[in-house]
C-alpha cells in the first residue's frame, strides 16, 4: 500500500496578521508560514507510524504551492516521508486545490490518501470531501484513530460523547483529528535528509477558482476588563444584566 499525504501551508499563529488592496487580499509580507498542524501531526507522523510497521509500503507527500514553499515541504522528509511532490501552482480557493491534487493523484498509484480535518487559518474543512468526490473514492472524516486491518482500514470518529467504528475497502481519502498520532520532532539524520530531498515538480492544469474573497477584517478590538470585588456579586449580576446585556 502506498500512501500520499495532502500538506498545506499556514500563517503561524504568532504572525501579525493583515491586508491589502482595500482589505480583499491577505498581506504576506513578513508572515512566518508553518505546515497545518492537523496535516503534519496527525496525517503525516501517523501515515509513517503505518510504514513504519510494515502496514504500508511508501509515504509520499503533496504540496500545492511555489518555489517558496519548498523548505516547508522537505520537513516531510526530515520527519519520515520518502518522496515529495509540489504541484507548481498557487492555492486559490478549495476547489481548485482539489482539482489539481485529484488530477495528480489519477496518475498515480496510491491507494490511502491523507489530509488534515481542516487548516488553521480558512478552518474550511472542505479539500478532503471534494478531493474524495473528484477522485470517485470512500471518504472518512473526521478519524481519530486508524489502523490498517486485513487490507482494510479501521477506524474511530469521535462524533461529541459518541464513538463509531468504521471499517472501509481501500482506496480512500482520510481526513485525520486530533488523536490519530502525536506530533513527532524531526531529529537530526532525517533533518540532513531533508536538505537533500529531491522535491518532483507537477505542472497542473489551469483551474479556475469558484470561490472570490470579497473582504477581510480582524476581530473587534478586545474592551478593557472590569474587576469586579468578590464580596459584590451582586454588581457583577447588574452589569451582566443592565451593560453586557446577556442575562
């Protein structure tokens, strides 16, 4: 069984974040970009926890993005992935990245595909669903956990306080949760891989995307902070009632 791993790139959360062009273009200048963590920690770590116990033969992993981009996707490598793949393409909207990941995945033999349940920065979800569609296969979403059983997956989706087994045929698009595996450190033999890890570059097809961001804007600025004396609960009641307006 080969794997494929969907990775994508997002603003790290300590980035300052902003726009341009009267607020409808996010600003990149000077942001600090890191792999999805849902795709890295969970897809990724447990895609080579299953090679890594003989349940899978390879572990390659996708990015659709530019030269730039690079760096980020040879941490694959440096934490376990064989063989990396960039689609020469800048992401647009979900849609299209779908498009050029099934397109690619088509001429490929791959029969697990991996993505994270969502990225951090659109919180979308909606890659893994249309890339199981586009592609004709089974789609798991959201997994907690995964195991390789017979040829087949078994897994767990923790639905709230309920758990369900599932148990699907292969092929299959999975969207991994937290739970499925623990974020792993690249130590110091895989990062020297990494820097040396040929990247395949994949010339897609020009997609148009559905999706046009119209506006951007940051949340309201937070108020300044009332302390209210514990020995009054009875202002905190009031300002909730008459100020807040919540009770």
């Amino acid at each position: 069984m080969k794997i494929l791993v969907c990775l994508s790139k997002v603003p790290d959360t300590t980035s300052k974040i902003s726009f341009t062009d009267n607020n409808t273009r996010f600003n990149s200048q000077g942001v600090q970009y890191i792999l999805n963590p849902s795709d890295e920690w969970y897809a990724l770590v447990r895609a080579i926890e299953l090679k890594e116990a003989k349940l899978a033969e390879s572990v390659s992993a996708v990015m659709v993005g530019g030269a730039e981009d690079d760096a980020l996707l040879r941490k694959a490598v440096a934490i376990g992935a064989d063989t990396l793949y960039r689609i020469n393409a800048q992401p647009m909207d979900a849609y299209s990245v779908a498009r050029m990941l099934a397109d690619f995945i088509k001429t490929q033999d791959f029969q697990l595909v991996l993505t994270g349940r969502e990225t951090i920065d659109y919180n979308g979800g909606e890659v893994p669903a249309l890339l199981a569609e586009m592609l004709g296969w089974e789609l798991a979403s959201p997994v907690n956990k995964l195991d390789i059983v017979e040829g087949k997956a078994r897994m767990e989706s923790e639905l709230g306080a309920l758990t369900q087994v599932l148990e699907a045929d292969l092929p299959l698009v999975i969207s991994a949760a937290k739970g499925m595996a623990d974020q792993r450190i690249p130590n110091m033999w895989g990062i020297r891989n990494s820097r040396m890890a040929v990247i395949q570059v994949v010339e897609p097809q020009p997609v148009e995307p559905l999706v046009r961001f119209v506006n951007y804007e940051l949340p309201p600025a937070k108020g300044q902070v009332k302390m209210i004396p514990a020995d009054q609960p009875e202002l905190l009641v009031d300002l909730l009632h008459n100020e807040a307006k919540v009770i």
